[in-house]
C-alpha cells in the first residue's frame, strides 16, 4: 500500500478530495490520509469550513461517515467500508433498553455516545 501513497495523494488533488482516517484505522490507510484522529475530532474537521475540499473520503465505521455529512452537508462523503459498522455503538438494543427501564424506571440510563 505504500507504493500507492504517492497515486493517492496525486488523485486527492485532482479530485478535490478530504481523506479522513480513524484511529483504528490500517497504518497504511492512515499514511494516505490527511488526517487522522478519534470520532470527535474527525467530526470536528468534517465540519470545518476553511477545508476547501468538496468531497470527503471517510475511513472509519458508518456512523462517522453518516456523522460527517450532517455537519457538512454541503460536500459529498463517501465511506471506504460501507459495512464497516462499531460493535459497543451496536451494543444496546433500544427495545431491551425500553424493557429494563420499565421494569427499573428510577434507574439512570448510561450509554456510549454514538449508541
């Protein structure tokens, strides 16, 4: 893949591309992209009104992908995994929630954030 890194970095600019990568990311995914950070600041910087690209590249799980184009919906996103999904955000099911606030209604309900 690094052989590649030099393609990639040719085709972003000629494609007005943002490539965006988690954390969790391959390290040779990351060496392409043109930033790398945890959800929160991979957000941040699809909402980031100086970067000039119109597309955005996401390689995380669905979610992030889905987070950065409601915060910038005026550029196109793209997922590099379109299955890619976060098992702890997949962990509560809202119906078993609903069950287990019903049978314990004064209990505080304490959830990952992207759940």
């Amino acid at each position: 893949m690094t052989d590649l890194v030099p393609q990639i970095q040719r085709l972003k600019q000629e494609k007005n591309v943002l490539i965006l990568a988690h954390v969790y990311a391959p390290p040779e995914v990351q060496a392409a992209a043109d930033f790398v950070g945890d959800s929160l600041s991979l957000s941040r910087k699809s909402a980031d009104a100086s970067i000039a690209q119109d597309k955005i590249i996401f390689c995380g799980v669905y979610f992030m992908a889905e987070t950065a184009a409601l915060l910038a919906p005026h550029k196109k996103v793209f997922i590099s995994e379109p299955l890619a999904g976060c098992p702890m955000a997949d962990m509560a099911d809202a119906a078993d929630v609903l069950k287990l606030k019903a049978a314990h209604p004064s209990a505080a309900v304490v959830t990952y954030v992207n759940s």
